[in-house]
C-alpha cells in the first residue's frame, strides 16, 4: 500500500453501526490516525451542519479534519471552521419532481427538501421528527409547492417503505432529468441531486483544499452513492455488509461488517502498520 494521507468513511452502514453509534473501538482508531498524522473525515449524504453538530455528540470533533456533505456538495474544514459550497438546485425542478411521484399514489411518501440541515416537508410523524433530531436537522412543515418557487434548494430525499422503494427507482428512469442525478442511498431514501455532484467530486475538491494526492487516499463505503468515492480513492474499502455493485468495484472488501468495527480493523491492521510518521500538525 502507498503512503496514506487521508482516509475518508462514509457515515451510514459503514462508521456507523446499526444503531447509529460509532463504537469505542472505531473511536480509537480514528484517534491512531491523528496520532500518525493522517488526516480523517466523513463523506455523507447529511448536510454538513449535521455532521458538526453529529461530531461534537461522538466527542469526536478534535479528531475529524473535514466534512463532506450533500454526498458531495459541500466540504467543512473542522480546523478552520470554514464551508465550501459547490453545487444546488432548482427548487422547480424539484417540484416537478415530486409532482410526478405523487402520480404514483404509493403510501407513506415523505418528500424532504433539503436545505442546509433544515429538512422541508409537507408533514411530520414521530418517526421522521426522530430521525431529524437523530441527524440534528430540523423539520419543518411547508406548502412545497409554494415554498420551491423560485428556490434554490440542496436536494431533494424521499423517504419510503422498503417495498415500494423500487417503484420509486422505476419511476425515476422514466423522467428523462438532465439536471439531476437520482439514486437510493438506503433500502427506504431515494435521493435526487445535481448531476455535477458525487461523493467522489467531493474528495477530489478535499485533496485540492490540503494538497493531497487520490493514490494516497483510503475511502470506506457500502452503498451505491460511495462508488465514485472509492473508485476514486487510491484504496477503497467495501464493508461486508455493502451492496454487491460497491463490493464489485472496491479494491478491498473488509471480512467484517460496520457492526463488526470493520473500519477500526482495517486502520489497526493494515493503515497504522504501514504509517510513516507523525505530524505536529495532524
């Protein structure tokens, strides 16, 4: 393996366990890699306002370098306090958008428009406000028709059953959207974002910002939005529990699962073995 500089994790399915936490174990790992002067940081799909606030509650803030959000529409320096913003939406377009799914009259849809780490929406239950306040996002309940209207907005998520995620796919290969990117980033969200933006712009414009090179990057990730990410990396990682399309496309496909620490085993034996250093700055 070359030198590593960087690594990079998405946030669920692969940081996360399956309750959401980051375990003790993995929280030591990302400490070694501090240690060794290697930088560290999570790419999500979350806004990354969330992933401060998210940070601060994992008493990992001191050992995070950067925040990709937005699945790579924006980028925030922990050390410098600083965001950069690449890419938004046409809040009309978006509007068309789910116009055209509620056509479909499936049951329990839940459109979130994004903005920052404020979820749009046109109704809230118990289970999406928990899942907001999980993500230190808000929700809030708006005409969205009226409310797109000459808007520029993040994304748009729609939230769903599992079983009638499929139609949601199908559906999106028939509206022809040339200014949008549409994709599941888990067996109940379908997102829809610009076309421009991926995970793996993301990392890119983090190289550009420390001046660091892709070969010397490590990216974990398990679902289909982290592909250009770890294709793009120098070594990309699939989780054992990650989709066989991420498992095809990865350099390395851990022997564990994100409930198994298979991040935290991959830096304790593969990462910090090969590390050739530190650094005060780190």
């Amino acid at each position: 393996m070359k030198p590593v500089t960087l690594v990079v994790t998405d946030l669920d399915g692969t940081l996360l366990d399956s309750n959401k936490n980051v375990s003790e174990k993995t929280k030591e790992a990302i400490k070694q890699l501090k240690n060794h002067g290697i930088l560290f940081g999570i790419a999500s799909g979350r806004p990354v306002e969330s992933g401060i606030i998210l940070c601060q509650k994992w008493g990992l803030a001191d050992d995070i370098s950067f925040l990709v959000g937005m699945n790579g529409g924006a980028m925030y320096d922990m050390r410098r306090k600083e965001k950069e913003s690449y890419a938004d939406m046409d809040g009309e377009l978006i509007w068309k958008i789910i116009d055209e799914y509620n056509k479909l009259n499936l049951p329990d849809l839940h459109y979130e428009v994004m903005v920052g780490n404020d979820r749009y929406v046109e109704w809230s239950s118990e289970e999406t406000l928990a899942n907001a306040a999980l993500y230190g996002e808000n929700e809030i309940i708006v005409d969205l028709e009226q409310f797109l209207k000459g808007r520029r907005v993040d994304k748009l998520i729609i939230r769903s059953l599992p079983e009638t995620q499929p139609a949601l796919v199908e559906k999106a290969k028939t509206l022809n959207l040339a200014n949008c990117s549409a994709f599941p980033t888990s067996d109940v969200l379908f997102e829809f974002v610009n076309p421009e933006i991926n995970k793996g712009y993301g990392i890119q414009r983090v190289c550009e910002h420390y001046g660091l090179n892709l070969e010397n990057i490590v990216a974990f990730g398990d679902e289909a939005n982290d592909m250009q990410m770890l294709s793009l990396a120098g070594t990309g990682v699939a989780m054992q529990n990650a989709v066989p399309a991420v498992k095809h496309i990865s350099d390395v496909v851990s022997e564990y699962t994100n409930d198994q620490d298979a991040l935290a085993h991959f830096i304790d034996e593969v990462i910090i073995p090969n590390a050739e250093g530190k650094l005060d700055q780190a």
